[in-house]
C-alpha cells in the first residue's frame, strides 16, 4: 500500500508500470532516485542534514508528532524544518479528505447494489403477470370504463348505476375482476401525468359503501399519490422518496408470503413494499382520483407486461 497522500505510486506498480523519473532526478544513480521510506521514486524530494533523500511527505509523515527527528537510514539526529511541519498537517488534512471520498464512493456502491436488486426483484415479479381486468359492477357511478375494461378515469355526471353492495358510493373507486386467494400476482398500470390517483389490493370483504380509509387494519395494501407527494397508506402513512416521476406503476402480490409490493416501472426502482398476513380473498384496487375543469382528468390504464421483460432476469 502506497503511502498517503501519493495514491498513484503503488497503482502504477501494480499495473505493470514504470513511474517516469522526475526531470529533477533525470541522470541520477537509480538508486539515489529511490525514497527508502516508501521504496518508489522520490516525488517532491528533501534532503536531510546527513545528506539522505526522502519525499517530503514521507519524511514529514515520520518525524511527525516525535521529540527528536532521525533519519531512518543512518539514524543521526537531524533538525525538522517548518515546511515539515507544515506538510505534516496538510497530510493529515488530507487523509481526512481521502476517508469522506471513500466513504462517498462506498455509498455510491451500496445504492447502486440496492438499485441493481431493486431491479432484478421487479423482473421477477414480472414472471408472474397476470390479466387484470375492471369489474364495472364495482366502480364508483362517477367512474367511466372503457369497453376492454381496462381504462378507469372520473367522469363529470353521475352515471344511473344500481346501487348493489359491490359497488363503491362515495370512494371513486373500482376493483378488478379477478380475485386472489394463493400465488404470486404481477399487473402494471399506467399513471401518466395524473395528479391524484391511489393504486394496491384490498380484501374483498371491504365496506364498499361512505367512507373510506386505506390502512391494512381496514383491508387496503395501496399507495398513493396526493398533493404532489407519494405515500405508501400504512398508520400513519410513510412518505415515499421518489427521484424519478413514475408513469407506470408495478404492483406484485405475494400472498403466502405475505407481501405487496411496488415498484416504479419508470425507472425499474423499488417503492414499498407491505408485509402482513392474508387469509381472505384479495382483489386489485384502482382509484384515479377526482378530476374536474380538465384536471386529473387522464384515465388509469391497465398495461400489458412486455413477455421479453417478464423472461429476462438480469439486470
């Protein structure tokens, strides 16, 4: 390991790589250009009172700190100058420096691991897609369905629906036909721009009717996004760092493990995942939110999963 302060020297070695002599040592003995200290050529040389060479930051570095300075070839005692002394703390200065710059590069490599697991999990979650289609019977009155089924957005009249248990009154809400009781489970649904929208699973027992509150205590897995901020709906709701707007939204259910995750298609991040216990039948949720005088107005649309990105797992 090379000696602080002059990290070139040993990667040069190690690449197989002559160091070029310093013009100021050109037509010297080799070993008159050689620090006996670090063992590599003399970088910023200082001679000492018995006429030995060392580089100044390897000779201030070693009498840094000591009563009495000797040379650490012939031992005799010698005077240290100020100009020692001075690039012994700029030496010190600079380890300082050299620590937060690998700790700053250590950090980058842990979030770029966590970035590249993040992503390799959502891949294969993709392996589990599923068709996922709007169950009309369901959906809040204000709610327009595409013909397919799989376009939700709020529409400006209430619409002459029946009134039947299933159907969501005063949440804008609608669920998916299909309905989960084992197995893994992976659909994606296009956000867009939307301002407001609330996306997960939920029991299939829930109240349908007046208010509604997302929690897992009151059977809703779901995260949202409300006043320009993401928010996983736990009690109370955990705020999502978000760095990259998502357009596209993953959600994975797996239900013996007990877990609802999501994920940022856009930029294939991780954003929460829920864990807990299910024992009764859960179905996909979808809430575009409120939209009127043109806001918010952009439906939810159910996503085909591309298969070439289900089927490839690496990152």
């Amino acid at each position: 390991m090379g000696t602080p302060g002059q990290p070139g020297k040993r990667k040069r070695k190690a690449e197989g790589q002559e160091p070029p002599t310093p013009t100021s040592l050109a037509g010297r003995k080799l070993d008159d250009t050689i620090c006996h200290i670090c063992r590599d050529y003399l970088t910023d040389p200082v001679t000492i009172q018995c006429g030995h060479e060392f580089c100044r930051v390897c000779i201030s570095q070693r009498c840094a700190g000591v009563e009495t300075a000797t040379c650490p070839l012939c031992g005799e005692t010698f005077q240290k100058r100020s100009n020692m002394q001075v690039e012994a703390r700029t030496l010190s200065r600079s380890e300082n420096v050299n620590g937060q710059e690998q700790e700053a590069i250590s950090t980058q490599q842990q979030e770029l691991r966590d970035k590249l697991q993040a992503e390799l999990r959502w891949r294969r979650a993709q392996l589990y897609a599923v068709d996922v289609t709007l169950d009309p019977d369901t959906a809040n009155p204000r709610l327009i369905l595409s013909e397919d089924r799989k376009r939700v957005r709020f529409g400006d009249t209430w619409q002459d629906l029946p009134d039947n248990p299933e159907r969501f009154d005063l949440c804008v809400g609608v669920l998916g036909t299909e309905r989960f009781i084992g197995g893994r489970h992976y659909w994606e649904v296009e956000v867009g721009d939307k301002t407001e929208w609330t996306l997960g699973v939920c029991r299939e027992s829930v109240n349908r009717k007046g208010k509604i509150i997302w929690t897992p205590e009151d059977g809703y897995w779901a995260v949202w996004l409300r006043d320009g901020g993401y928010k996983a709906l736990t009690s109370p709701p955990t705020s999502l760092p978000v760095s990259v707007r998502p357009s596209q939204v993953g959600i994975f259910l797996d239900y013996e493990v007990g877990e609802v995750s999501f994920y940022n298609v856009t930029d294939r991040s991780h954003l929460y995942t829920f864990t807990g216990t299910f024992s009764e039948m859960l179905c996909p949720y979808f809430n575009p939110g409120v939209g009127s005088g043109g806001t918010n107005t952009a439906p939810l649309i159910i996503s085909p999963v591309p298969a070439q990105d289900g089927g490839n797992l690496c990152p």
